[in-house]
C-alpha cells in the first residue's frame, strides 16, 4: 500500500506484487495525469487501469464516479482498482474485466487516459489508439503515456491527424484530440 496526493486529497492505493508498479505510483502514470484537465461532468476511461490510480486522480479533481469506467484484462488490476476507489469514498464506478475495450459497451467518452505494455509490441497500443478513438465524443481527448515516442506519434497523427506530445522524465505523454468521426489516415481518395 501507498499514499499520493492528488488535489490536495491523501489517496490510498493498495497494490500486489503481481501488479503493475507495485510499490508505488508509477512516474509516466503520474507524468500524464500532470497533463490532463479533469473537470466536473466528465466521462472518464481508465484503459488498462492497473489499481485504478488514474480514476482516483479524476475523482479527486471532481469528475463523479459514476461517470469514470476502469477497464483491464487483469481480473486482479479490476478488483484492486474497485477496491481502491471504495476505500477512498469514489463509490459507482463501472468496472470491466476484458481485453482492450471488449469489454466496456460505453461510449462518448470525454477522455481516455492510458499507460499500455509497450515493453512487448505494438498491438496492444494500436488497438488501444483505434478502438479507443472510436469510444470518445468529438472533442473528447485521448492520453497515452510510453517511453518510446517515434511510432506512438506516427499512430496518433494517423488516426487523430495531430498530437501533442509532453516529454518529461524520460516519458513522452501523447495528447490528441478526437474533431471527425473517420480516421486521419483513412479519409477517402478524390477523384
């Protein structure tokens, strides 16, 4: 277990060793979140939540629990998240357990906040990116965080057409923003 702070309010996270950063906030997690503007009203996904710190932080800026859902393939990350926003007072979240956005029959969401595997492959992210642009309203924003940045920002820009890019701590957090309902890199040939 470990204590952070976010919005003046003292957040307890419980962990297990067989989740990720299990002995405290991890630093690209906490490097995105000083990037994102959570407000009131609201609706929040937490892709690949882990122990749900990003969710606490959005609840912690006024962003109602009922509006934030928490997602991971993990069974054991979902279960310590929904432990972890009970316990510090966030009660009706929705929590899904499932691959990507399997899981999570949502959409419209305002922001979509994700710190993915990018030790392994592409895949994860690629689908994260896709799918998770398809899950956001027009206007809404999509934040990932990783270490590597050439082909995440390449991946934005396809399917967002822009994106902003924080580099902090040996991070990059990415920041696009969702205007059309097609893909960049996929608008139609002219004739």
């Amino acid at each position: 277990m470990y204590v952070v702070t976010f919005n003046d309010k003292e957040i307890s996270i419980e962990t297990n060793v067989s989740l990720f950063s299990p002995s405290g906030p991890d630093k690209g997690t906490l490097s995105m979140l000083k990037h994102v503007e959570f407000a009131e009203g609201q609706k929040v996904l937490d892709l690949g939540c882990g122990t749900g710190i990003v969710s606490l932080a959005a609840c912690s800026y006024g962003v109602h629990p009922e509006d934030v859902v928490l997602t991971d393939i993990d069974l054991l990350a979902v279960q310590t998240a929904e432990k972890n926003m009970s316990t510090n007072g966030f009660e009706g979240a929705t929590f899904a357990c499932g691959d990507g956005l399997s899981a999570v029959d949502v959409s419209g969401f305002d922001l979509i906040l994700s710190n993915p595997p990018y030790h392994t492959d592409f895949k994860i992210a690629k689908t994260f990116i896709e799918k998770g642009f398809n899950r956001l309203k027009i206007g809404g924003k999509f934040y990932m965080v990783t270490k590597r940045k050439d082909w995440y920002k390449n991946k934005m820009i396809a399917i967002f057409g822009g994106v902003r890019i924080y580099e902090e701590e040996g991070y990059f957090v990415f920041e696009s923003v969702k205007k059309t309902d097609k893909y960049a890199g996929k608008q139609p040939k002219k004739r």
